[in-house]
C-alpha cells in the first residue's frame, strides 16, 4: 500500500507510452533524482509496463546523451561480435548494398557491422558530436535526429533499424510512425533492445532486492540518469510494434538473456547471471525467460 504514497498525483500522470493507459502505483526501482529533478517509475494498470514521469526536458535529455556522459561511458570498446550477429541476420532479408538507417547509431558499431555485411549505411542518433564521429570513424553519411527530420529531400531506405533505441524515447509510438514513412514497400524493420521487466532470474533477484531497499531505506533516492523512459515484457514489446502498423509482418521474434548487468557484478551476481543465461530462451509458466529481443518486420 505504501508505494501509493509518493510525492506525485497519479491521476494527473502522463499515459503509457506503449499502450495509452494510466498508472496506478509506483514499480522498481521507484523514483531517482537527476539534474535537479525527480522522475518517478510508474506501473501501467493496463499492461504493467514501467515508464518514467515526468519526460525530462530539452536540457535533461541533452546531458544525459552527450557523447561524453553517455556514449563513451557506455560503448566505448563493446564486443563487435552482437553487433555482427544481427547485421548477418539482417542479410537474410536483404541484398548487398541495400541502404540501411541505423536510427540510435551511436559510437557507429553497428554501423561498421552493416559495411562489413555489405550493406550502405546511414547513421543517424540524438546527440551531433557522437553523430559526426561516428561518420568520420566508419565513413558513411551520418546526421543528428533534428538534421534527419529537416532534410528536403526524404530518403528511402531497404532498412530501418533501431538497436537499444526504443526505450529511449519518451513517445516511441509518434517516432516509429515516422520512421516508417522511410522505409519502402517490402522493407525490413528490425529492432532489438531491452526487456527490463520480462521473466528473467536476473530481473526477480533485482526487483525482489530493491524492494527490500525500499523499505529499509525509505528515504534512499537513486540520482542515475532516467535514460530509460520504460521497461516491458516481451508480451508487450511485440504487442506494441504489432499495434503500431497493421502493415508490419512478423518475420522473426527472438528473446533471449545476456545476465547484464549482473554479468559484470560481484561473483554472486555472476553465477545467478549464468543461471539467467542457462534458462533464457526457454518458455516457463507460459512465458519466455529473457531480457533481451530481437524483432525483424517486413513493411507489406
């Protein structure tokens, strides 16, 4: 009952940004501070998704995805290997040399992956100066969100992709919509990223201990950026993509586990991650373990 009793109005909330619905209690991990403001997590009564309340600012947003605060922190030397992986599954739709839009491209590696699997492709992500790198350290046109919507002539695209992009967006429904006028008839849409709130054994141990910290500490606010504006299930992730566009055709739909971020914890962490990785993939209880998906579309 206790976690009615914040410091916000629900009724005066935003909606779900998946479904539309409305909140009706705060969810883990509750509320963090961050560039003078607080930023609630809030569970949707519809769908149980978590989305942050309010959407940051112009200026939040801004400090939080500068490449130096954001993307050198946290992509600076990744695995190439994933990154390869999904360009060689994109190959199985698509030719050589079909022209692919990396929309979140970041640092560029995916970027490089897509040039490696013989595609062109076209970067485009929020913050200018990781932009600009990225075009430079791969070699291929690249532009910033505000330069990408204010060209003259729209560009065609074989492909659209968005990788960890969606729950990034405070209304990802309006930016998809978008997007979509630029791909062709017959074009792929794949998106990957994060179930935050999906089974996983990571995530329950998570949760179960943020409660527990909750309680305890009821006066303990995070101050980690609210860079996720919401965290879903694999239900609800593909329910959402599947609503958006009556024209999108399921090709593939892969959950799956990596055990972040206990992966990189302590060696209790560690083994619970490789137990969460043991068992993603797999359907229990009538739902798929993982926290992790990978979504191929073909625009009809």
């Amino acid at each position: 009952v206790f976690l009615k009793m914040i410091d916000i109005d629900l009724r005066q909330s935003r909606c779900c940004p998946l479904c539309g619905g409305k909140a009706d209690s705060t969810a883990f991990p509750y509320e963090t501070r961050f560039n003078g403001s607080m930023f609630y997590y809030l569970k949707c009564s519809s769908c149980s998704t978590v989305f942050v309340d309010p959407v940051p600012d112009v200026n939040t947003f801004s400090k939080m995805y500068s490449k130096n605060a954001y993307h050198d922190c946290h992509y600076d030397g990744v695995e190439h290997e994933p990154y390869l992986e999904s360009a060689r599954l994109l190959r199985k739709y698509l030719s050589k040399d079909s022209f692919v839009l990396d929309y979140g491209c970041g640092l560029g590696v995916f970027l490089k992956a897509l040039k490696t699997a013989g595609f062109v492709p076209y970067g485009v992500d929020y913050d200018v100066d990781a932009a600009d790198f990225a075009g430079e350290d791969v070699g291929c046109k690249t532009t910033s969100v505000s330069g990408f919507f204010a060209l003259p002539s729209k560009p065609v695209f074989d492909s659209i992709h968005l990788g960890d992009v969606l729950e990034h967006l405070p209304n990802p429904s309006e930016t998809l919509l978008q997007l979509l006028d630029y791909l062709r008839p017959g074009g792929v849409l794949f998106v990957e990223g994060p179930l935050e709130i999906n089974h996983s054994l990571v995530y329950h141990f998570a949760r179960s201990l943020g409660f527990i910290k909750k309680l305890l500490k009821q006066e303990n606010i995070n101050n980690h950026p609210p860079t996720h504006m919401y965290r879903t299930s694999a239900k609800q992730q593909l329910a959402f993509i599947e609503r958006l566009d009556t024209e999108l055709e399921c090709k593939v739909w892969e959950v799956y586990e990596t055990g972040w971020p206990y992966s990189d914890g302590s060696t209790t962490k560690k083994v619970i991650a490789q137990m969460a990785v043991a068992l993603g993939g797999r359907s229990y209880f009538g739902s798929i373990f993982g926290n992790r998906f990978k979504g191929v579309f073909v625009k009809s």
